[in-house]
C-alpha cells in the first residue's frame, strides 16, 4: 500500500511540472512605430488670390470735337507726349476762309459803330443807332470768336502727359465728332484691379501690402500697396473692386498682362499648425488627429480653421505642446502603445 501511493504521488508530480494542460497568459500587445510633430505657436498669414489685369492709373481717350478730314497723325503707339503737344490735325481750309470773311466783317463793322459815335457826339443821328452799329460790332466780334474756336478745334491736343497706347486713326481718314481717335496712359506708374468677395473685403484697408505675380513672366513676383477700395459692391457678382498699385514693376510688365494678387486678409501670432495629411475624417469625429499621450495612440477631435501651403490650422482640439502622429497612422487604434521612431531614422 504503501508502494503503490508513492507510484501515484510521483505521477501528479510529473503532470504538474509539465503543466497539466493550464493555458498561457495573454502576450503584451506590440508598439507601433510612428513619426510625430510637436505643436508649437508661430505665426500665421492667411491669404486670398484675386485675379486682373495690369492698367495704366488713368487711361485717356482722345477725340475729335467735330468733323473733319486728318491730314496729319503725328504720334504712333508708345510715344511719351507732353500736355497740350499737337497728336492730330484736321483739313482747317474751308474754317480759315470763314475767319478771314468774319475778320473783314468785324473790322467793317468796328469802322461803322466808331463813325456813328462821332456822329451822335455831332447831334446829326440818333443815340439808338449808334447803338445798333455797337450791336453788329460785337456780333462780328463774336463770330470771329466762334469760328477761332472751331479752327482750334482742327489741331488736337494731348489733354495731359503719358503714353499713347492706341492709334486708331490715319492720314486721310474721316474723322466723326466725339470719335475716339488715339488712347493715352496717364498718371505715373501702373495698377492692378481686382475683384474680391464682400466677405473678404472687410478683411482688408487701404495701405495694406501684397504680392503680385504675372503670369506672362513667371517667377517675377512685384510688390504692391492697396491703393484704394472702391466704395460699392457688384449687385450681380456681391464683389468689390481693389485697386493696388504696383511698387517699381520691372519694364517687361506691359499695361493689360493678366496677373494674380496675393492679399493677406489676417495675421495670426500664434497659430497652430499640423501637416494636412495627420488630419482625417471619421464617423463618430468629423475630424480628428491622433496624437501620443503617455506612451499610447489616442483620437482627439479637431477643428480646422484654414489650409495653408499644405497644412491645417487648428481653430479647436489641440494645445501647444500636443504630439500629434503624421506617419504610421494606418495601423493605430486607441490606446494603442507607440514607439517614436525619430525622423531621418529607419521605420
């Protein structure tokens, strides 16, 4: 008896070194490697682009006052003219007769209004008619008045300093009253005008800085001022037209080149910025970020006020300081350990 108790003790004690069947304990659940950012405040320019076209700061149309046959053209496109400088000049023959005629008139008619005052002064003619001989000397006067007027006409004028920019008359061209014949640049410099939406517009004075690119001359970038904006808004568009003047454009920007303004519409001291890619949508959480909290992935919703050259500013979710996960987010979960993998390093 006592025997076989010793074979049965040996036995338990052979099952219960191998383990009589016990089953294992859970494994620890493996670290994912993750590359990180730590937010930090900087500062922030929001911007908007608006598109124009490069103008003169006042364009000129210079026109004909009334009919008459060009016989000469004395300025082409390009050319810098001075106020007042003779650009067209009309077939002034048959007003030049008409003066002369008006000329002998008047002078016939001074002579007469001088003789019936020496009159009057004898007693021999009434005071009324020498009064009548002055009525027919000033309306001689004032046709040869008239008809100077209309000969100054002929010879058009510069009405200011610029630029001619257009030609759009030639020798021998009839020219019609109030027809545009040369088109003028005045004023110094060049501007751009662009439209911008009435909710970006309040966002923006006068005098504030921009940059304005060209698309005719890439990589060229001008710096330019807001000069003014205009006081209404387009009913039809619900936009505002802004003008910026362009500082020392280089000679290659030409009056009409299409051109893009760059506005900063708010300047943010410390805004919070993370890469657009760490910012995803889910189902529970518009949008979120996964950011490492002790060691652990954790979700932690956001909200994004704007993007700016491929990064996402924080309105709300996130502090100064946050570590937030930019790769390896394929394989997180919430409360997932973590392993940062320095950047440069291998995954």
């Amino acid at each position: 008896m006592v025997r076989s108790g010793l074979v049965a003790t040996g036995v338990l004690a052979v099952l219960a070194g191998c383990g009589g069947g016990q089953p294992a304990g859970p494994e620890a659940p493996v670290a994912v490697s993750v590359r990180t950012v730590r937010v930090a405040p900087e500062p922030v320019e929001l911007t908007i682009t608006a598109t124009g076209a490069i103008e003169p700061r006042a364009r000129v149309i210079v026109a004909a006052q009334q009919e008459g046959l060009v016989t000469d053209v004395r300025v082409r496109e390009g050319d810098r003219v001075a106020a007042g400088q003779i650009l067209v000049r009309l077939d002034d023959r048959e007003i030049q007769a008409q003066l002369a005629e008006a000329e002998a008139r008047r002078i016939e008619a001074e002579a007469q209004w001088r003789r019936s005052q020496a009159l009057v002064a004898d007693g021999l003619i009434a005071e009324s008619q020498a009064d009548t001989a002055r009525a027919g000397f000033e309306t001689a006067a004032a046709r040869v008045t008239a008809l100077q007027t209309r000969l100054s006409f002929t010879r058009i004028t510069a009405p200011v300093a610029g630029v001619v920019t257009a030609r759009r008359v030639e020798v021998g061209n009839l020219a019609a009253a109030r027809a545009a014949l040369l088109e003028m640049a005045a004023g110094e410099g060049l501007v751009l005008r662009v439209p911008v939406s009435e909710l970006d517009v309040v966002k923006l004075a006068a005098g504030n800085s921009a940059v304005v690119t060209v698309d005719a001359l890439p990589g060229t970038r001008i710096a330019g001022r807001i000069g003014r904006i205009f006081p209404a808004t387009d009913s039809g568009t619900r936009q505002v037209t802004v003008e910026l003047e362009l500082q020392d454009p280089p000679p290659a920007v030409k009056p009409g080149f299409l051109a893009r303004a760059i506005l900063v519409t708010e300047r943010m001291p410390d805004g919070l910025l993370v890469p657009d890619t760490a910012v995803l949508r889910g189902s529970e959480v518009p949008l979120y970020v996964w950011i490492v909290e002790g060691g652990a992935a954790r979700v932690r919703g956001v909200e994004v006020g704007a993007r700016v050259d491929g990064r996402a500013l924080i309105a709300r979710g996130l502090s100064a300081g946050d570590e937030v996960i930019v790769e390896g987010l394929a394989r997180l979960r919430d409360g997932v350990p973590v392993q940062v993998v320095p950047a440069g390093s291998g995954s």
